[in-house]
C-alpha cells in the first residue's frame, strides 16, 4: 500500500491519476491529513500496512515564506521529520520531492547532486532542512529534485502566461534567470517508475526535462505554441527584462540548472522541455482548463 500526501496538488493531483491507473493500492490525503502533525498522521494510518510514503505535500509559496518562516519550516521541514520516522516504524520507504531552490544560482554550468547546497531564500532553506532530516533518519529514501514545475492541476506559469497573453498587447518576462521546466506528468511518472521497478538505488536525485531556458523563452515557447494550437490568437510583443524590473520578497537563483547524468545513467529517459511542454498543451486536461479562461495569478515556483 503506498500513501500519497497531498494528492491535491498540481503533482500530487497526477500522481493520483497515475496510481489509480496502475490499479495499485493506495490511500492519499492533503491539507485534512496536517502532515506537521504526527497524531493526525498516525490517526489517519492506523494499522494500515505501509510500503511507500510519497510525499508531494508542500508548503510553496516562495514569496510567502520570507513573512511566514514558521509554515515554511513547519510543513517544508518538520513534516518531513515526521514523514520519515513515520516510514521508519513501519518499515516503509519515502519518496521525498525537493527543489532547486537549495543551490544559490551562481554555477552557471549548473548542479549535481553532490553540490553544496547554498540556499538564498527562506523556501530553498526550509525545504533543505526537509531533506536533511528525510536522509539522516531514514536510509530507505528517494528525495528527487526538481525545478519550474507546472502541469494542469495547479497554479503555475504556463497558466498565468496563457491568461496575460491572451489580454495584453505587450508584456515583460525575466531573462536573466535561467532554469529547466518540468511537466509534473514526467515526474509523477518517474516517481512511480522508481518505486515499481526497484532498480535505483536509494539515494538523491536530480530530475526536470531536458534542457534549459530562461522565464521569457520560456513565455516565448508558450506563446507559439498557443498561436499553433489557436488557443491564442492575436500578435503580442514579449520583451525580456531583468530580474530587477520585479522586485519580490524572496530572492531567486539566477542559473538553477540540475544536472542529471545520475538519472540518465541508471537508464531514465528525460525528455526536452519544449517536447514536454506540447504534449502539456495538446492534453484534454490542459485544453478543458485553458477553455475555462482561468486567469491564475500565481507565483513562479
Ligand atoms: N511548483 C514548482 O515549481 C516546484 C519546483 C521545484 C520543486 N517543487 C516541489 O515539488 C513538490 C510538489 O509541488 P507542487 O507545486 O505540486 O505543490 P502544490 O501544488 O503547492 O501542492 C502541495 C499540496 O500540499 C498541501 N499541503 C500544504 N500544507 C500541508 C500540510 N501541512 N499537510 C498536508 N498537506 C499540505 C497543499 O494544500 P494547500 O494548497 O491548501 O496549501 C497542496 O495541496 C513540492 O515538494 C515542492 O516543493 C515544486
């Protein structure tokens, strides 16, 4: 039986998919399950026999950290403690999601998982210590890293560009901060690869798609191939500007570039983000939420 915390969320919600797909057993829960709350985490299992913990619940709102350091530290961190000796007394494994906003940015050539860490917001600290505790109290772990995810069940940047795109005539996307898109689909798939087939070693993991851009050719990628799919319609000018044009409360890393060879080499295909993101843009799921004209203003992790 593998438990899913927070099934709710834009991985979670398609990790959910996935599992009730493969016909595997599984319970899951969200914000009804307090996972910083370890009597409502062992309320809610009761005698259950656990194999795998997935957990997928977050607290990522990385502006809202820097004002809230105790939900960020609380869910992000404390949690993860309380998920892992959870995983320990019952003889189950963690899969643990984690982020690169742990690396400060500054490697341009990006990120192994053996770097060290060196996180410039109150996010990236608090989802460090999460690791931290998933990795000292529990050998039987899989923290996997990843970056800039969107997918269908939540707020992220596709959606919001979509959203400005299709009102404005002109709009202004970051281009100094670099990164690797991720469609939440890959990585639920991955998650689930890795706990059925059981042939990577337990361990810390980088994985996004492919390649990397920047927010504003990212923005540019989104907005062909919503010309191409005709969800967009009119011409807009995007013009790059540099971070400093938005100022926000938590800093971002400028170049948070995960390397993945650890993956690659176990025999896992990552596939080019632009590949990801049509088949993203082509889904029912995508194409039901954009019809719904859902203007989301969200942030960018
Ligand atoms: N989004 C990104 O760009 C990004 C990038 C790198 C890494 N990650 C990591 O990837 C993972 C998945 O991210 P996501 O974007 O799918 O997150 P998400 O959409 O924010 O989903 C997280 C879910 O956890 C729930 N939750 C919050 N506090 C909880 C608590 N105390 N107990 C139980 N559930 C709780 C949230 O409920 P509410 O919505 O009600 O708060 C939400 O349903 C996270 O570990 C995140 O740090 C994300």
């Amino acid at each position: 039986m593998i438990w899913l915390a927070g099934n709710k969320g834009m991985l979670g919600s398609d990790l959910e998919k996935l599992l009730k797909e493969s016909g595997a057993g599984f319970i899951s829960s969200d914000r009804e399950v307090d996972i910083s709350d370890i009597a409502a985490v062992e309320k809610f299992l009761g005698n259950r026999k656990i194999e795998w913990i997935i957990n997928a619940a977050a607290y990522t709102d990385v502006d809202g950290s820097e004002s809230d350091k105790e939900t960020a530290f609380r869910v992000n961190a404390e949690a993860v403690r309380n998920l892992a000796e959870t995983a320990a007394a019952r003889s189950a494994g963690l899969v643990h999601i984690s982020t690169d906003y742990i690396f400060d940015g500054k490697n341009k050539s990006g990120y192994s998982e053996d770097d060290k860490p060196s996180p410039i917001n109150t996010y990236g600290m608090s989802k460090l210590k999460g690791e931290m505790y998933a990795r000292d109290i529990l050998p039987e772990h899989y923290i996997i890293r990843t970056s800039w995810l969107y997918g269908a069940g939540g707020r992220n940047f596709v959606f919001t560009m979509l959203d400005i795109l299709g009102r404005k005539d002109e709009i202004k996307v970051v281009s100094d901060q670099r990164g690797s898109p991720t469609y939440s689909a890959d990585l639920a798939g991955l998650l689930l690869n890795i706990i059925s087939e059981k042939r990577l070693g337990f361990g810390t993991y980088n994985f996004s798609n492919g390649g990397s851009c920047s927010w504003y050719e990212f923005a540019c990628a989104i907005y062909g191939m919503g010309m191409e799919l005709g969800i967009l319609k009119k011409e807009v000018n995007i013009v790059p500007v540099d971070t400093s044009a938005f100022p926000r409360p938590a800093a971002r890393p400028a170049y948070s570039l995960l390397l993945k060879d650890k993956i690659k080499n176990s025999g896992i295909t990552v596939r080019d983000w632009k590949d990801a993101l049509g088949d993203f843009m082509r889904s029912a799921e995508f194409l039901k939420r954009a019809a719904g004209g859902e203007g989301i203003d969200n942030e960018i992790e």
